[in-house]
C-alpha cells in the first residue's frame, strides 16, 4: 500500500512544489516529482514514475 504526500518549498521567485509517493510498509520514498505550479499534475508525475501509471487523480 503506498499514498501520496505533498509540500511546498519557498525559492527566491515563489514556491517549488514536490510531491512523493510513499510505501506505508517500508516507509520508503518510491518516486517524487517537482513541479513550479501547485496542481495535480506533479503528483500524477509522481505516480507514473512510482509504477502506478493507470492511477488517476480525481
């Protein structure tokens, strides 16, 4: 079982988002993505690169 989890990082011009896919077992850190904008965009990256390429965001 793994879920998503998100944060946001203040850069000089705004914010740089990331997003990270998570195993609830191992606690381990399966894929991330960053993105400059806050939509779901970054965290389907994260799901795609994490194996969960048919997963959609709803």
């Amino acid at each position: 079982m793994s879920v998503t989890d998100f944060t946001f990082v203040r850069i000089r011009g705004g914010f740089a988002y990331v997003s990270f896919l998570i195993d609830l077992f191992s606690r381990r850190t399966l894929s991330w993505a960053s993105l400059a904008s806050h939509d779901t965009e970054f965290i389907e990256r994260a799901l795609d690169t994490g194996g969960c390429g048919d997963f959609q965001v709803k």
